[in-house]
C-alpha cells in the first residue's frame, strides 16, 4: 500500500510535472505515475511519462520465478563442475 497524489487532469498546463506515485483522474480515464517516474505535460496536454533520470528506482525487480526445468538445469550445471 502507498500513499500517491490525486490530481485533476482538467486542471494540468503544459509544463507541469507530476512526480509518482501518483494519479490523475478524468471523466473517461485514469492515468497511473508510478513511483521512480515522472509524468510531464506537454504542449498539447498529452503526459509523457518517464523513468526518473537520477538512476535511482525506488521499485524492485521482481526475481524470475523459478521452474522445475530451471531447477533440473540448475542442478545439471552444479554437477558438471565437479
């Protein structure tokens, strides 16, 4: 669970930036800023989103979830270097 802004999209002008976690909300839709991005309003209105560009992620990688093939594999590797 997070904590994230709420803004109204009709509200937004060009040039504003929206750092994440955040939301904004539409009549028709929402927009979801996830935490380690930003959302930029251009020109047009449109929000590009971005990953932030400190290179610092505050979101984890999931691992791979591991299979009983990775495992048999993983297990004919260890016994080979023996």
């Amino acid at each position: 669970l997070r904590k994230a802004q709420i803004y109204d999209r009709s509200r937004l002008k060009a040039g504003n930036k929206i750092e994440g976690p955040a939301v904004v909300m539409e009549m028709d839709s929402t927009t979801v800023i996830l935490p380690g991005h930003t959302g930029s309003v251009d020109k047009f209105g449109n929000i590009l989103i971005n990953p932030n560009t400190s290179g610092k992620s505050t979101t984890r990688k999931a691992a791979p979830k591991k299979t009983a093939a990775s495992k048999t594999a993983a297990k004919k590797k260890a016994a080979s270097k023996r």
